[in-house]
C-alpha cells in the first residue's frame, strides 16, 4: 500500500493514508468531482499496477449520512455481521425486487441512496449474497465494508 499512497501523492493528492490492505483509500482532493477522483485512481492503478480494478468514492461530507442511515442500529454491536455495500449508483426499486430471492432469506439488505446495508445474520461465508451477486442482480459496481472497516475510514477523515 506504501507504492499506491506514493503513486496517488506523486500526481497531486494530498493527506494519501491508506487502512488495511483491502483498497481503503483515504485523500484529499481538493475540489475534483468525484468521477474525476475515481478515474484518476483507476489509471493509477493500472499504469502503477497493471490491475483493471473498478473504484468507488465517497466525499467526507457523505460520511455522517452513511452512519446516520443505518437501517438496523441494533445490530452495530455486531461489526463483521453488518456491511455497507457502496455503489457507483443508486440501484433501481426494480433491481431491488430481484434481491427478494428466498436464497438470501437469511440476509437482511437495505438500500440508502447509493449505499447498501446487509446484516448478514449466519455470517458473510455461508451467505449467497455476495458483491459478485450485488453487482449482477442491482446492475451496479460495489465495494462492501464490514461496520468495523466503515467507522475506522470515518475516523481516518479530516473534515473541516
């Protein structure tokens, strides 16, 4: 992760941290619109890498709304059962009635704006609804964090 906080650092981001090796980025971008932050970070990885690998942004401002939306505050005692799915989009109320499956009936998932909440009551390993699903099912490109992960990136960011 030091060689991506260096590439990302050496094109023009500033305060480049980066928390555990899964892809969390944490940077200031002056005022670059979100589309620009992610392409810029999908070349980095290419051309640094040589990885084709899809990116999902949030700007520190959407953080709060990401804690504060959480459909089930009842279960953030339990951390690594409870994920948010981070979508480039909002997926649709259509695509939404396709996560109706009986499959998934252990799983609890609910969408907030571009972001989606799963409490996944018998564990991520036993569990159908995975990101590969997600993205098939809601027609959108997603990167999922447990609750543990989501708090730890809000109290990396620097806001004003």
């Amino acid at each position: 992760m030091a060689e991506l906080r260096q590439a990302l650092t050496e094109i023009g981001f500033d305060a480049v941290t980066t928390y555990i090796q899964s892809g969390n980025i944490v940077l200031s971008a002056d005022d670059d619109s979100e589309h620009d932050v992610v392409s810029t970070v999908e070349k980095v990885m290419a051309d640094t890498f040589g990885l084709t690998i899809p990116v999902v942004a949030r700007a520190a401002h959407e953080w709060p709304a990401v804690l504060a939306d959480n459909p089930f505050p009842d279960r953030v005692d339990e951390p690594k059962m409870l994920h948010v799915y981070f979508c480039d989009s909002a997926p649709t109320p259509e695509a939404l009635t396709q996560m109706d499956d009986p499959k998934y009936q252990s799983d609890e998932l609910r969408a907030v704006s571009r972001n989606l909440y799963v409490f996944y009551a018998n564990g991520t390993a036993r569990s159908k609804l995975t990101t590969n699903e997600l993205e098939k099912r809601l027609g959108v490109t997603a990167t999922g964090r447990n609750w543990s992960t989501v708090n730890k990136l809000n109290d990396m960011l620097d806001r004003p």
